[in-house]
C-alpha cells in the first residue's frame, strides 16, 4: 500500500523510514509563523526558563491582526514582539503594512514543496498551496516550539478531493470552498489531511489555490495541500533560496474518502449566518439586503481577487447605502493593482482601502459592525460576534459574489451582472 | 491529575466555535487570565459567567472549539472553574490547547445523558462518565499526551524535559 502526502512528508521530517496514519511523531519544523499573538507568546516563552529561541531561523513573525496598533493595547503588545525580535535576533521579521501572515509567508520565502510549518494561526494550513505540510497550533505549544524547536504532531488520515473538469465563469475557488464545506460541514476533516486535485486545480493559479487551503480550516483540517507543479515552482522563483525536494502521494495511497467533483457543475456559494457549513446557492439567497461587502483578507485579497471585483465594479458606482471595505493580502499585492490600476478603479467606484492586513475580519477593528447590521465578507468566518456586534450577520462569499453585491446592494449572483 | 471528578453540568451543542467561547475583538487585547473568564462564553450563554461554580463540567456535542487556534477558548474556560470538557469530538487545535493548559478533556457521547445542572462523574482511570441516564466509556489519551496532563500543562512539561 502507498503513502499520503503526510504521511510522508512527516517520516521524512522525523527521520523515519515510514509512518502510518494515527502514529505519534517528534518533528523539527523548517518554521514556526506567530503574529501579533508573538507577544503573549514572549511571555509564555520566558516562563519555560531558556534565555534564547532554539533557532532563530525558524521563526516568520508578521504583524497583522491590529495592524496599524488601534489604541495604546495594541500598541504595546506591538513594541513587546518588536523588541522580542531584536533580543533574539529574529531575522524574518515583518512589520505592519507588509501584509497577511499567511500571505506574507510564502511571498519572503518561507513556504516550500516538503516543508514542514507550525503557526499560532488557524489558517497556516494556508501554505499547503505551495506542497508544504502546514498546521495551526495554539500559543503555549508555539512558546514550546520557540524553546525546543521541536513538536510532536499526529500523522493525520488523509482524504482527498478530485476535481475534473474545469469551473464556469464567475465561480471561483472560493465556491468550491463552501460547496465543499457545506457538502462535509464544519467536522468532516477535522484531524484530516486534506489533498486537492485535478483538473480544476491545475487550471487555478497559486493564488486561488492558496484559497482552497486557507478555506480548508473550515472543514477542520489540519492541514490541505495541492501538488506542486510548474505554475508553483515559477512563483516560488527567486523567492525561496535553499534547494527543496517535493514530495508527492503514492497512486496507491489510503485514504479514509475520496470526493470526486465536476467543477463545471459548480454554482457560485455563500455561506449563510453562523456558520461557515450553513452553505447555499447564491440564487436562494439572492436579494438579501448588504450595509457591508468586505473584499480581501488571507482568503482572498490577492492580485487574481481585486481584479474580479475591478471588472465586475468598473466604471460603475456600488449601491448608495453600502459600505465596500477592499483590503489587499500584502504590500506585494496592492502593489501589483495599484500598477494595474485595479485599485483606481475599486476606489472610483466607491470602496474604501484599507492597509495590508486583517481588517475587520477578527471584528478588532476597521469596519465593524453595529447591532442588526449585515455584512459580506469574502473572509473565512461567519461565527456569531465575529466582526463587531453579536447581533450582526456574516455571510460569506467569494470576490466576484461581493462585487456584485456591493453594486446592488443585495446579495447578488455575480453570473447576473 | 485527579482519577476521578464530579461537577454539574452546562450542556451545549455541536460545532460550538472560539469566537463564541471568547470573542476575536478581546484576543489581543486582554492577557489576564483572570479577566479573560468574565467572557467565557459570552456570546453563546451570557448567563454563564454569573453562575459557573468551580467544577462545573461542559458536556457538549460535537466538534467543540472548532475555528480560531485561540487558547483564550481553553483559559477562560480554565479560569472561570470549569473542571472538564466532555464533548462528542474536539476540534484538534482545541484539543491540543485543552492539553497544553491541563484542562482534562473527555471524548464521548455523555452529551445524550446529561442536562443542564445534572451531576455527572468523570472516572480517568476506569475510561467512564456517569450521568443519571447512564454510564459512557472513553478510550485513555496516548501515555505522551496524558505526561502532559499530568505534568500540569505543556510549559511545566517543557521546563521538565529541560530540567528546569
């Protein structure tokens, strides 16, 4: 019998000849991702009693979440992880501005084909775009790692989602995401590896399939990865310097379900208030009433997403009424639309820009929303208080769905605009 | 690690999320423990906070904690005197952040006998949850992870290793 993904990329990380679904494993990993939580993480980190990080080089640090810091609070949690960073000697540090951590990650380097990634953030499997084994942890077990340099993980069953044919206009990776959570909801990988193939996914760009990985949290995955081909060697040159080894499944590897998918079947999705496995058409919950559409995060605020939204929004004006926030995922990709004049166009047609970062997704700041308000939101998140006011709702849709929202005001079938 | 627990009950549903345990907008900016208790639960049973006892026990459906990697789920919980989780399934992150804070956590169906303000028992040894409709049985944690546990969370357990 064959190997998955994890369980090979996890044997060859623990120096074992193979391992088996369920097996217990102490790794080194080839780095540790934490972000505005690095400060908490700081403290935790002294507590253990060592004076200095195993390895430096392991860690990305990227602030993020509350980025500019929104009040003295923040503000302080910031200057402790800039001075965390300087006291070990942290190299891979990224200050607010430069983006997502999940986006930010891989654009400097630190996410390639068989590397094994922690992070303090549920959406690390994110960097599985790009054939890594990447998973979330919380903040003890990345103060753990900073003084060890090493973590002990369970060799995940696997389950695998074929996807042939190719996606009709307007629906997106983003759709295959909900329909896929919607169809195994909110548990059905939890513990899980999850391996994208097919067709469909070979046609996506890295980008949209960074949105399949990042979205594959909400099924509960441990981590999501898509087989490394020419488009992701292309965008990982010239980024990453040390030499990589891609490791691939076995044809004949096990896994505990296979979903096979005709992506030219697929409608565009949204998910309804509160959870993100509460998944319909866009056409049954069209008309839907909008104060808010959100456009961005690590989810889908790259290049290939604002210019959905541009095309879609271009020339004309959003609805009077709604508030359009566009945030982009990085430096690197507001830059690229500011060049393409993406953004001149989003803004002409009424958006507000945000910075870099994470925005209202975490309802910290920037955009939260009052009592009785209802938002759009191509993030990741839905849960019940999560953008401001409890008594607000989220739903969530791909770019190219909020776009058209944002023109009309009510949720709107992006196919119909 | 104490064999055996008993505590009242605070029955919840499936899918039960971070945000709702302890909401996004407070997880950057509140760092005492201590304070991250008076909003357990806040958005999904407000009610909670006032009239959790120590020991009280959450028994819940499945895929408990799912979402946010947020430890302040675990520590509020922690803080505020739960004395265990009882849940269907965990979501992972939860389940490794539950061990890490030394929070005993039990996998397994107790949520279809027990209801609000019944007084179930939790026996680690004998693998058991006895609620007034019967008795469940949960297979031990992995000797690595019960080390944990035992040894009062993952920071005591690392500073062990290392001897600290």
């Amino acid at each position: 019998m064959g190997k998955t993904f994890a369980e090979k990329v996890l044997a060859q990380k623990a120096g074992l000849k193979q391992t088996t679904a369920g097996q217990i494993v102490t790794v080194k990993p080839d780095r540790l991702l934490t972000h505005d939580n690095t400060s908490a993480i700081a403290a935790t980190f002294r507590k253990i009693g060592v004076a200095r990080v195993a390895d430096p080089s392991m860690n990305v640090i990227v602030l993020d979440h509350v980025t500019p810091a929104a009040d003295e609070t923040y503000a302080t949690s910031h200057q402790a992880t800039r001075a965390f960073v300087a006291e070990q000697g942290i190299s891979a540090f990224y200050d607010i501005g430069e983006g997502i951590c999940h986006q930010v990650l891989p654009e400097k380097g630190h996410a390639w084909p068989g590397a094994v990634i922690v992070g303090s953030d549920s959406h690390t499997p994110t960097a599985g775009a790009f054939g890594a084994f990447a998973a979330g942890i919380g903040r003890t077990e990345a103060a753990a790692v900073m003084a060890t340099g090493e973590i002990w993980l369970r060799v995940p069953e696997s389950l695998r989602v074929q996807l042939r044919e190719m996606l009709p206009s307007r629906v997106s990776a983003k759709d295959v995401s909900l329909y896929l959570i919607g169809l195994l909801r909110a548990d059905g990988a939890d513990y899980c590896s999850v391996e994208f193939a097919g067709e469909a996914i070979s046609a996506m760009s890295v980008g949209e399939r960074m949105t399949l990985t990042n979205m594959s949290a909400e099924m509960g995955a441990k981590n999501a990865v898509v087989e490394p081909d020419e488009k992701t060697f292309a965008w990982l040159a010239g980024r990453v310097s040390q030499p990589f080894t891609p490791v691939f499944a076995d044809a004949d590897a096990a896994y505990t379900r296979i979903i096979e998918l005709d992506a030219s079947t697929l409608a565009p999705q949204v998910a309804c208030p509160h959870t993100v496995d509460n998944v319909a058409p866009v056409t049954e919950v069209a008309g839907k009433r909008v104060d808010q559409v959100v456009i961005g995060t690590c989810t889908n605020g790259r290049l290939e997403d604002l210019r959905v939204a541009a095309e879609i929004l271009r020339g004309k004006h959003i609805a009077q009424g709604v508030r359009l926030l566009v945030l982009p995922a990085s430096r690197e990709n507001l830059q690229a639309a500011l060049a393409e004049g993406v953004i001149t166009d989003l803004i002409a047609a009424g958006a507000t820009l945000l910075n870099p970062g994470c925005g209202p997704c975490l309802g910290a700041h920037q955009g939260c929303m009052a009592p009785g308000e209802t938002t759009l939101s191509t993030s990741n998140r839905n849960f019940k208080g999560r953008m401001g006011s409890k008594d607000a709702t989220i739903y969530l849709g791909s770019p190219a769905t909020a776009a058209a929202t944002a023109l009309t005001g009510v949720i709107t079938d992006p196919r119909e605009v | 690690m104490k064999t055996k627990i008993t505590g009242r009950v605070w029955k919840y549903g499936d899918d039960v999320n971070t945000d709702v345990i302890f909401p996004g907008k407070y997880t950057y900016s509140i760092s005492d423990p201590k304070e991250m208790a008076l909003h357990a639960l806040e958005d999904l049973d407000p009610g909670f906070v006032a009239a959790v006892r120590p020991g009280d026990i959450i028994v819940a459906g499945k895929n408990w904690g799912c979402g946010s990697s947020r430890e302040q789920a675990v520590v509020c919980l922690k803080e505020a005197g739960v004395g265990a989780i009882v849940a269907r399934s965990f979501a992972r992150i939860y389940f490794r952040n539950a061990i890490n804070q030394a929070l005993p956590i039990v996998t397994c169906d107790a949520v279809d006998g027990a209801e609000n303000g019944d007084e179930i028992t939790i026996d680690f040894a004998a693998g058991t949850v006895t609620t007034p409709c019967g008795t469940f049985t949960f297979p031990p944690l992995p000797a690595e992870v019960l080390e944990i546990i035992e040894d009062g969370g993952l920071i005591p357990h690392v500073r062990k290793q290392l001897g600290k």
